[in-house]
C-alpha cells in the first residue's frame, strides 16, 4: 500500500496547491477592487457635479457679462474656461463608464481579464487603474 505522505512530497501536487493557494489570494482581493471601484466611483460623481456647477455657474456668468458686449476679453476667458470645464466634465464622465463597466465585469466574474485579448491583467496595473479593461499590452497598442 502506497504511503499516505507519497502525494504531499510530489512536485505537481505542490504545484498545483500553490495555484490554488494563489487563485484564492486573487478571490479574495475582489472585494478589495470592488471597494477601489465604489469609492472611485463616489468620488467621480463628486467631481463630475462640482465640473457641473462650475459650468452652470460660468453660463450665467457668461449670459450677464456678453449681454452689452461681444467682444468683451473676459468672455474669450469664460469660453476657454468653460470648454476646459467640459472636456474635465466628459472625461469625468468617461471614467464612470469605465468604473460602471469595471463593476459589470466583477459581477460576472470577468473582472482582470484583458478585453481585448483574454490575458490576465497584472495585479500593479489593477491596483494602480482598478476600473482598468485592457492589459498593459493592449493598452499601449495603438488603435
Ligand atoms: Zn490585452
């Protein structure tokens, strides 16, 4: 009869405990990016209703200061200020669709995998952008 100790010193079971051990290490972490994800998501909202109502607050302004004069140089001002405002504001909103769709993909459990080619996203990467879709390969790849 084969001793009982004979599987715990074969290398592949070894092996394969460590994978085991290592998925696990990575499932628990989900909460962890889904928690990265929430607040990320909180505070993508607050800036995106601050952008809103600064930009609010420069359309009034704009509408009392250009009423008697177009070619008023703070109006070119408020414009520039304005359309910076707007792009911060869709980049804002751009990053919550990232977030919302980063959540989707930890809902069904593809959440780290690259979109575009299936690798594995690295864990630096995800710590560093956790609503991030893409590999560092794809990611830098030109579209
Ligand atoms: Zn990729």
């Amino acid at each position: 009869m084969q001793s009982p100790f004979a599987h715990s010193t074969c290398p592949l079971v070894g092996r394969e405990y460590d994978e085991a051990r290592n998925l696990a290490v990575s499932m628990r972490k989900q909460p962890d990016a889904r928690s990265l994800l929430t607040a990320d998501r909180a505070a993508t909202l607050d800036r995106l209703a601050g952008l809103d109502r600064e930009l609010t607050g420069m359309v009034e302004a704009a509408q009392g200061a250009n009423a008697d004069d177009e070619h008023d140089p703070e109006g070119a001002t408020l414009a520039f200020e304005r359309e910076h405002s707007a792009a911060l504001a869709g980049h804002a909103r751009e990053q919550l669709a990232a977030i919302d769709a980063a959540l989707r993909r930890l809902d069904v459990g593809s959440y780290g995998t690259c979109v575009m080619c299936g690798a594995a996203i690295g864990g630096a990467r995800l710590a560093a952008r956790p609503a991030a879709a893409t590999c560092i390969t794809c990611a830098a790849r030109p579209r």
